[in-house]
C-alpha cells in the first residue's frame, strides 16, 4: 500500500484512466469495464480495476488541480509500477469554434502552476504528451469518425480567477482550453519515462457561456472514454 493507495501489489493494472472526479472513476469503471472491483476509497478518492477487450485496465479518481493529481500519479507510477496513463477530464473552451462536448486531446500543456519553476529557474519547460498515445488516440477517433481538435490547453491553478477576461491572451496564442491537471501529468510522466495523455471533453465556454451540468460532467461524456479505453487496449 502506498500513503493514499490502499490497493495490494497487483490489484492496479500497468494503464490506468484518470478522471478528477471519483464518481466519474466509479461510472467509467461500472459502464466500462468487465468484472471491476473497487481497490482504493481512501479519502473518497475511488480507484478501481477490471478488464476491457480482456486487457487489464484501471481507472483512478485523482481530484482537482495539479498538487492533487500529482500525490496519486506519483503512487500509481513509484508503488504500483503504472506506465501508461490517460487523463479523461473535463475543460473550458477558449475557442469559438471549440463547442460543449467537443473532444480535445493535449498536444502539449502550458501552465500557470508554479510546478516547473523550482526545478527549471528563470527557465521554461514544455510538458507534452506522449507521441504513442497520441497518434493511438488520433488515429482511433478518425477511424471513428470522431471529430478531435489537438493542440495546446493551459492547466491552471485557478479555477476562479479574479481577471475573468484573462484567458484571452492564451486563446490569442492559439491555446484551446482550460483545465487543472495535464501538465503536471505530462511532466511526471517525463520525469519517471512512462506514457501519459490527457483526453479532454468540453464542459463550458468561456466563449458562448454554456456549460453542462455537474451530473453531465460525472456520467455522460461516454466519448472520451471509448478512445481512450481503445488507445490503451
């Protein structure tokens, strides 16, 4: 068992989904997966595993923003020997032609979390996905005919900020949306070399101002799920 991962050695399989919100692993898993059992309810913070296509995959609830997310991929990487890894989270648009439900998936991961700065001083580190996992995820969704835009999203440490028109200087830089967790993914992933992709679906706008409800962002985006289930198996 590691500090907040009470699973036994064997019980997280080497791919792991990770949403931020434990009732989204919950669904996922008991939508998803065949035969999946619950190996981690510490803090709330829910972690199962089952199989998909006969291939062992968990998924693992992680919380909200990137010190969070950080506690439970550094677990699942160093005490359970995790290598791939797939955030599937949810994200604000800054794009007007990135729409409600649209699918994004992370090219690469701008920051405004202060994660990087204490080990890269006056300098900047680029986090970005794996190029695998990428192409996987790409090629599954045209294969589907899921349409996918694929670029640069921010991770931010705010979720509300006190300069609401702030976003627009990312969005002038070609930066598609907005979440809390990717780059500090993308970095901890480079850091121990495993596999890690953020799979994003839009949840609101910053644009046209329409947002999906709370129940919504817990149960129904089925989307980013199935690539992303289909790239790790």
């Amino acid at each position: 068992m590691s500090i907040h991962i009470e699973a036994k050695k064997g019980e997280i399989a080497d791919s792991v989904l990770l949403p931020g919100d434990p009732l989204r692993a919950k669904w996922i898993a008991e939508t998803f997966l065949k035969d999946p059992f619950c190996y981690n309810d510490v803090r709330g913070m829910l972690g199962y595993t089952g199989t998909y296509n006969g291939k062992p995959i968990s998924v693992q609830g992680t919380g909200m923003g990137i010190p969070s997310a950080l506690i439970y991929c550094h677990e699942l990487i160093n005490d359970y020997g995790v290598k791939n890894l797939i955030r599937v989270g949810t994200a604000g648009s800054y794009q007007p032609d990135v729409k409600i439900r649209d699918i994004v998936i992370a090219m690469a991961a701008s920051s405004t979390s202060g994660i990087n700065n204490s080990r890269f001083f006056n300098s900047d580190y680029s986090p970005t996905a794996d190029f695998e996992l990428f192409m996987k995820a790409a090629r599954y969704a045209q294969d589907q005919g899921i349409p996918i835009k694929a670029g640069n999203v921010l991770s931010a440490d705010e979720y509300y900020d006190d300069v609401f028109d702030s976003y627009k200087k990312w969005a002038n830089f070609g930066v598609l949306c907005v979440e809390m967790e990717a780059a500090g993914l993308y970095t901890i992933a480079a850091k121990h070399r495993v596999k890690a992709l953020a799979i994003l679906t839009i949840s609101d706008s910053l644009i046209s101002k329409k947002e999906t409800t709370a129940t919504e962002r817990e149960s129904t985006f089925s989307t980013m799920i199935d690539i992303a289930l289909n790239t790790l198996s």
